[in-house]
C-alpha cells in the first residue's frame, strides 16, 4: 500500500492524528499515519478545549480499559471462591499505549 492509516499508537508513524484536535497538520506527504490510541481520543478534544478556554498548566489522568488481546488470562479453581475470582472481572493495573 502506498498510503496507511494505524487504527492504534506507531512509533514509526509520519503522524499521529486525533481528529477535530490535529488533523489541521496532516499533510499530502505523510504515508504512514496514526489515530492514536483510543485513550487519547477520548481525552484530546476534551483537553483541548480546557486548555484553549482555560488553560492547563499540568494534568493527570487515569484510565480503565477492558482487557485486550495481549494479556494473558488465565483462570484456575481454588478452595477459597474470593480467590478464584474471573481474571476478566478484575483490574490488572498494566501499562498503556495513550500518548
């Protein structure tokens, strides 16, 4: 292909384009082109208007995210029934792809 659109993060990407907040900057030039994690799209827009009417000086967010295809689950029988809870239904602190 001559032109490609990442529906996720790329680090070798010629941009990465959150629409309504940065597609002002795509360019005819760019071949590989991000859309960005979807933690940061739904973050960006609201950012960018606080920022734009407010201004922000610093920030911190946290996400929740379902589990994805990269983690490995993996669910066993235990005599104690708290512990032998749904890998799927807990929250697995790991690490993320938002920019």
């Amino acid at each position: 292909a001559r032109k490609v659109i990442i529906s996720a993060p790329a680090s070798g990407a010629d941009a990465t384009i959150v629409y309504g907040v940065n597609h002002d900057t795509l360019r005819q030039s760019h071949q590989i082109i991000s859309s960005a994690s979807c933690t940061t799209n739904c973050l960006a827009p609201v950012a960018q208007v606080l920022h734009r009417e407010l201004g922000i000086e610093n920030g911190l967010m946290t996400t929740i995210h379902a589990y994805t295809n990269d983690q490995n689950l993996i669910d066993v029988y235990h005599t104690d029934p708290y512990r032998a809870r749904s890998a799927t239904q807990s929250m697995i602190p790991s690490k993320t792809g938002a920019a």
